[in-house]
C-alpha cells in the first residue's frame, strides 16, 4: 500500500540569503536557515559575528539605525516581514525581544509587566474609553501579570511586592522582569541576545529553566557568547563566524560532530 505524501510542514521561521549592511560595510552576508516552532536555536560565534545583527533582523529593529540595508527574505510562518505591506510595528508585537542588560521600566513590578497590554489598549480606544476598559478588564490584566511573572519564573519572588519598584530587584530578577513583560504581549517568537551576560549562576539556571518550560509555547532564538549555555539549552544550534553562517543543526551534533573545521575549534575552546 502506498501511502499518501504529506506535506513539508512550513518552519516558524525561513531565513533566505540574508545580508545586512550599514553604509558600505556589509556586517552579514548571505544567510539561509530554518527554525521549526517550538524550539530553542542557539546562536554562537565570537564577538563580531553579527549574532546581534542577525537576531535584530528577524523583528526588522535594523531598520532603526541610519545607513542600514537589508537584503533577502526572512519569512514569519510563511509571509515575508520585509514585503512593504508588513508593518514593523505589528510585527515587534508578534515577535519580543530580551535585550542583554536587564532594563525593567522606572516604574512598579506590576506596571513593568502591564504596560505592553495597557498601551495596546489606549492604542485601540481613545484615553477615556481606556480609562474605561482598564477598570472593566482589571481582573484580566491582574491575571495576565500573574501568569506572566509565573512563566518567567519570577511570580513567588515578587508576589508581595509588585508594587515595588522593579529596580529594587536583583539583575538576574530584573532581566526575567523583562522577560515577563514581553511574554505579557502574547508573542510568537522570542529573541533573547545575551540575556544572561550580566548574570550569576544561579540567576542563569533560573533563566534557562523558564526557556525550556516557555518552548512549549514559543519559537526562541538565544544568542548566546557562552557555550556551554548553548549546549544546555538549545535544540539546534547555529555557528557564526564574521558574519557568515558556518553551520547549524541539532545542538549534540554541532558539539560533538560538527560538520566544519571551525566550529569543532570554537565549540573545543582553541579559538574564539
């Protein structure tokens, strides 16, 4: 019996020969790969690789910096974000970024978290009316903080001050402040460059700890300078070098086997 053949499932993410420049310098150059939904892709390589560049192309935050031009195609489940019908604006609310210095908001651990819904609220009606929907939804938004907190791993901490401010956390508490506030926005697609550089052991654990239980529900990209957090937390793993993708794959395969020279020296510690 022959079976019927089913159809190649469409990656959350479809990176297409892209290069990124910024005036006459080209900082990235011709990358193609795909990240499946619900999945972790580690992204290492050393300092200059354009790890950064890379992952800022994927929420088109380049676009902010003068003289930037991109080329390529980079498609979110099948829809080019850099066709000129796609708006920036919505796509940052379908993909959320986690910068790698905590910068939680000058305002209480609750309104770090609620701010997102509450500005997308006064975005949709006029101030009165949002005055309006914020006391009817207060139960809403109550919860969505909650289960925000509690996704970042965070909610037991600060449960009985989150009417503190949230400089008053620790910088491993604040950078999962952050996370929270960007899960708070109901994301499809997580970037996180560098989000535990600054961070202690204990504050790293509890950070990956949230990444591997948040896959479940989200498609996440991790740049990562630290190896061994990349082979901790990712399922796949892709290698930089100066701008070009090396190689990419499942994360056992890239560090145990990897399939060119130079990332068996980056990932063994002999460069980089």
């Amino acid at each position: 019996m022959t079976l019927p053949a089913t159809a190649p499932s469409v990656p959350k993410v479809a990176v297409r020969d892209l290069s990124v420049s910024f005036g006459r310098e080209t900082v990235l150059r011709g990358v193609s790969l795909d990240v499946a939904a619900n999945r972790i892709l580690g992204v290492i390589g050393p300092a200059g690789s354009a790890k950064t560049t890379f992952l800022r192309a994927l929420d088109r935050m380049n676009e902010l910096e003068p003289g930037c031009r991109t080329e390529g195609r980079v498609l979110l489940d099948g829809a080019d974000i850099y066709h000129p019908s796609c708006d920036p604006v919505a796509l940052r609310k379908r993909v959320g970024m986690v910068f790698a210095m905590p910068m939680p908001l000058p305002m209480s651990v609750y309104d770090n978290v609620a701010y997102g819904p509450r500005l997308a609220a006064s975005r949709r009606a006029n101030r009165e009316a949002a005055r309006d929907l914020s006391r009817k939804a207060k139960a809403e938004l109550d919860e969505l903080v909650e289960s925000s907190l509690r996704s970042a791993f965070l909610w037991d901490e600060v449960k009985d001050r989150l009417g503190s401010s949230g400089f008053k956390l620790s910088g491993g508490q604040q950078q999962r402040l952050c996370l929270a506030r960007t899960l708070a926005m109901r994301p499809e697609l997580i970037l996180l460059d560098e989000p535990c550089s600054g961070l202690d052991p204990v504050s790293t654990a509890r950070i990956e700890e949230a990444l591997a239980v948040l896959k479940a529900r989200y498609t996440i990209l991790l740049v990562t300078n630290n190896t061994k957090q990349a082979a901790r937390a990712a399922d796949d793993t892709a290698f930089f070098l100066m701008g070009e993708l090396v190689e990419i794959g499942p994360t056992g395969k890239v560090f145990m086997n990897p399939s060119d020279r130079r990332t068996e020296d980056y990932v063994t510690g002999r460069f980089g």
